[in-house]
C-alpha cells in the first residue's frame, strides 16, 4: 500500500507541476506578447512623429519663401507710406479727395516748420493743416478714412466747434452750410523719408 500511496504521490506533485508548468507558460506568453504588443505601438507612435517631423522640415524651404515674399510686400507698403518731401502733392489730393468722398468742404494748407524745429528735426516730417466743414458725422467719416489711408499720419490737434453766425470762416461756400453743421481743425504731422 505504500507503494500505492507514493505513487499516487508521485503522479499528483507530477500533475500539479505539469499545470503549473503549464500556468507559467501560459501567463510567461500573455507577459511576453503583451510587452511585444506595447512595444510594436510605442514603435508605430514613434514612427508617426518622426514622419510628421519630416513633413514639417520639407515644409520649411516653402515657409521661408512665402515669409520673404510676405516681408518684401510689407516692406513695400511701409516704403509706400511715407511722404517725398520734395512731393507732399499726391497726399494733398488724397486728403482733398477723402474730404470730398466724406461731404465735407475743406481747404488743406502745406504748414511751414518753425526755423528752431527745422535745425532741431531735421525736418523729418510735414506738417498740414485741414480745415473741414460740414455735418458732424460727415466730420466723424472723414477722421475714419483718415485713420485708415495708406499714409503713415500723426494729429497733432483737432479742434471743431459748432458753425454760428460768429467765427466762421470768410470762404463764401462755407456760409451756404445749413444750421447745425460744424467747422473743424486738423493739424496733422506726415514723416517724410
């Protein structure tokens, strides 16, 4: 019976190392195969990034170029908007027609600079000076477009007051202005190049 008994043994310490064999096997593969499945999708993340950096650096050269092209325009409207001190004459006509396109009647006068800021600026910009009459909001258009005109522009001042019989200017046209219109001011301030 000992015989038996030791057999019996035998054959269950042999089963149970068999199914843990077989346990460890199977949890060893899962373990494996698991790690391997993780790695092939670090691998695949990888590769996108490294491909979405490609594409960006064959983007570059492009970029670069519509960057120069972009600088070159800007450069010259930047040229463009300031004044030839030799020709203030095309940003007169500009005012004179802004002024005209708003319903205002206007006189633009070129301002001489004091002989001091001559010496001391070097003369480095213009100065205008742009009277307007007519409604108020035919005054406020005029102060928008001239905020937006391609012209680099500082005002120095604006004065307006309402037109009475009193004050107004000595131009004929400007008396025919219906009651409640308004006469205003502008010093303006233009760099030259």
């Amino acid at each position: 019976m000992s015989k038996n008994l030791f057999q019996k043994k035998e054959f269950v310490a042999g089963a149970v190392f068999i199914v843990f064999d077989i346990f460890v096997l199977i949890f060893g593969a899962w373990f494996f195969t698991k790690k391997i499945i993780d790695s092939n999708n670090q691998l695949a993340k990888t590769q996108l990034e490294i491909q979405a950096i490609q594409d960006n650096s064959r983007e570059v050269p492009r970029q670069r170029q519509e960057f120069r092209v972009l600088w070159q325009e800007n450069l010259d409207k930047i040229d463009q908007a300031f004044l030839s001190p030799d020709q203030p004459i095309d940003f007169i006509k500009s005012l004179e027609d802004l002024a005209q396109r708003t319903n205002n009647l206007y006189e633009v006068s070129l301002v001489a600079l004091p002989a001091a800021e001559k010496e001391k600026a070097k003369a480095n910009y213009l100065l205008f000076q742009i009277a307007l009459g007519g409604s108020f909001v035919d005054f406020m258009h005029f102060l928008k477009y001239l905020e937006n005109m391609p012209y680099l522009t500082s005002v120095q001042t604006i004065q307006i007051s309402k037109m009475t019989g009193q004050g107004i200017p000595a131009r004929p046209e400007w008396k025919n202005l219906p009651p409640g219109s308004v006469y205003s001011v502008i010093n303006l301030q233009a760099p030259t190049k």
